[in-house]
C-alpha cells in the first residue's frame, strides 16, 4: 500500500529519514494515512483522481465477464483503505481485503462493525461520479457501503505477506477469480528481484482466465504517509512493470492501460492465460 498520488523529487538527496519496508509495523500509522489521503478536503483537492480508472475497471468486468466468472476479489495490501470493495462492490459477490500490517488490519476490522474509522462518503461521491449519473444523496452513499461491506463479511480480511511464497495463509490454496493490488509492491520491496518474485507470489492466488488490476507508482523514490512520514518507493520504470506481468503469464498485450504522467501512476488491468 502506498499512496494515490506522489511526490515531487528534486535532485537533491533527501534531508529526511526515509522509513523502508521492514518498518511498517512499526511506523506506519493508518489514522495518519486516511487523513492525508481521504480526509474531505484531500478528496476535494483532487489528490484522488487516479480512483478514477477502479470503476472504469469493474464496468468492463461486469461487460467481459459472466457472474460465475467474477464471484470472488481478493485486494492485496489494502492497507487501511476499502476503496476497492467500494469501486467492485456490482462486480464480485466476496471481497477479501487483506495487508501486511496489523494496525491496518485493525481499521478494516472497526469498518465492517461500523465503527469510526473516517468518514468515506467523499470517496463514494468520487467513484460514483465516474460512475455517471447525478450527485449520489447521503441515502446513496450509505447504501454504496452498505453492499461494499457485506461483501467483505462475505469474504474476510486476512494477513499477507507479498514476500511468502503464499501471501494470504487464510485462504488456505483457494484462488480467486479478480486479484487486485494498488500502490503495493513498490513499498514493500527494496530491489526488483524482489519484486518479481513478490508479483509470482501474489499469482498464486489468481486462477487462470481471472482478472489482475494493478496500480503503480512510476519512477519515484519516496512517499509521504501522513504527518511527514516518508516511506521508500521502489523507483519502476512503466517497462519493468510490465515485463514483470508478461513473466508471470499475464496478457499484457490486450491489458488495458492507463498511465497518468501527472500524477506519476500507471493503473492495468489483465487477464491471466
């Protein structure tokens, strides 16, 4: 898990502790994080515009595939966030929603008992404006995560370990038919061998003829996680991505690709062979 929209980078080198991957546990703080990133006003500066191509997404799975095709999402590395069962909430029937950090497990867990956790209507009112349609009432939104929450009760929120030659242990083997994974890899690995073997592991989980949704960071070094919090990014190239995906028998040539230059993010979405 990383961020939806990333920093400038000069050419200078940093003059602040810059956190690496083993320091989630301790450093990472998901209050933090949901301010920066989905507070009402970060969602009306428009820092949340990549959320655009998640929707996007599931109306061409809901066109391209059959409701047998699309009965289970796992998102790996949701973080503290549920955007992804918000935007696939019409697509799947369960969602999986799991991350390497326990406090963000903790989030996750307040949120399907309706605890507070941040307010996620100004999210909702981005996704069903890409969506179409007129400005969604309270009543809208509500219902939006309502569903998005059932079907996480449906499905469950687990550990993972990108790292584990399998990731979510819970699942016990079982794969799913939509694997989606946003901001992720580049925050928990600190070299591209890593990564590549952290994309085959995640594969494991998909089945053949699913569908993988990626979202990336593109050449940057760094994020702010909240409160001046920096963690590492490791810094990919839009090419390295990609042949990682071809790697693991994704097909890459009929994906369909969104790469956003000015917000420095790529999102995919392919079909494993």
């Amino acid at each position: 898990m990383s961020t939806l929209s990333t920093m400038n980078q000069s050419d200078e080198e940093p003059q602040h502790t810059v956190l690496l991957p083993e320091d989630y546990v301790q450093k990472f703080d998901p209050d933090a994080y949901l301010q920066f990133y989905f507070s009402q006003d970060a969602i009306e500066d428009g820092t949340r515009v990549s959320l655009f191509a998640l929707p996007v997404f599931a109306q061409l799975m809901l066109q391209t595939m059959r409701p047998s095709e699309r009965e289970t999402l796992l998102d790996i590395g949701a973080g503290p966030t549920v955007y992804a069962a918000l935007c696939f909430r019409d697509v799947a029937k369960r969602v999986h929603l799991s991350d390497f950090v326990d406090r963000n497990l903790d989030v996750l867990r307040k949120w399907v008992r309706r605890e507070e956790t941040i307010d996620w209507v100004p999210t909702i009112k981005v996704i069903k404006r890409t969506e179409g349609g007129p400005v969604p009432t309270e009543k809208v939104c509500d219902e939006v995560e309502e569903k998005a929450r059932g079907l996480v009760k449906s499905g469950g929120i687990h550990f993972a370990d990108v790292h584990q030659d399998v990731v979510v242990p819970e699942l016990d083997g079982k794969q799913v038919d939509i694997l989606v994974s946003i901001f992720t890899l580049e925050s928990a690995c600190r070299n591209y061998e890593e990564y590549c073997k952290c994309v085959a592991n995640m594969m494991r989980h998909l089945r053949s003829g699913g569908r993988f949704v990626l979202g990336s960071v593109l050449e940057d070094n760094e994020y702010n996680s909240g409160r001046q919090t920096i963690f590492h990014l490791l810094n990919l190239r839009e090419q390295m991505i990609l042949d990682a995906l071809v790697s693991v028998g994704l097909d890459i040539p009929n994906a369909k690709k969104y790469v956003l230059d000015g917000e420095g993010v790529m999102f995919i979405m392919a079909t494993k062979l």
